[in-house]
C-alpha cells in the first residue's frame, strides 16, 4: 500500500455541529477539548470529537497534529477492534474557544487505555 500524503487529510471547512450533535465534554488537554456526540442523522451512533485550538491564521496545520492525523489515517487502513478509527477532520472557523481549529471525529470507545490500565 501507498504511504499516506498530505492529499488524503482532506479537510472539509464547515462546523461539526452541521453533522454532529455535542452531548457533553469527556476530557481537555492543552491542545483542546474532547466531547462524547452523536450523528444528527443516527443518535445511537456515538462519535468521540477532539476540538484542537491548535491552527493559528496563516500558519496552517501544526506538524504535531498533522502527525496524529496521518498515524490515525494509515492505521484506519487495517481495522482492529481494539483501535479507534478516525473518521472524518474539519476545519472549524472557531474551535473549543474563540479560535480556529481542527475537529477530529472518532469512533467512540466508552473508556481509555490509560483507565483500563489503572484497573
């Protein structure tokens, strides 16, 4: 198989909220926030979104989030049941606050590997 290239990180600019609908935040970090939602068109499909306020005007996608969605995309070519999948990257006019950022849409898996390890 070809090595993913920048080509298939095609991002769409629209807000999720078009698609999707934010049932509540699961986790923050310092690159953003984490919501549990569901398809506007399907509510018993869960999906994870990661709200990124990495993206600055002008300076384009940071290379530690384009890293995450390239790994994400080829590892999405061989599904695995214990593995998330990425399914879709936005680019959000305004992100988890007043900025713009990427929105990266996940399956939802209802607990961590970090929580699964602690127990």
């Amino acid at each position: 198989m070809d090595p993913v290239t920048i080509s298939d990180l095609v991002i769409k600019f629209q807000e999720t909220s078009q698609e999707f609908k934010t049932d509540y935040l699961i986790g923050q970090g310092a690159f953003g926030k984490v919501y549990k939602a569901h398809r506007k068109d399907n509510p018993t499909k869960f999906v994870a979104i990661k709200h990124m306020n990495s993206v600055r005007e002008g300076m384009g996608i940071p290379q530690d989030a384009y890293r995450e969605i390239k790994v994400l995309k080829e590892i999405s070519r061989f599904p695995h049941e214990n593995i998330v999948t990425l399914e879709r990257v936005f680019m959000n006019p305004r992100g988890a606050g007043d900025a713009p950022g990427l929105s990266l849409v996940y399956d939802y898996a209802e607990h961590d590997l970090g929580e699964i390890i602690r127990h």
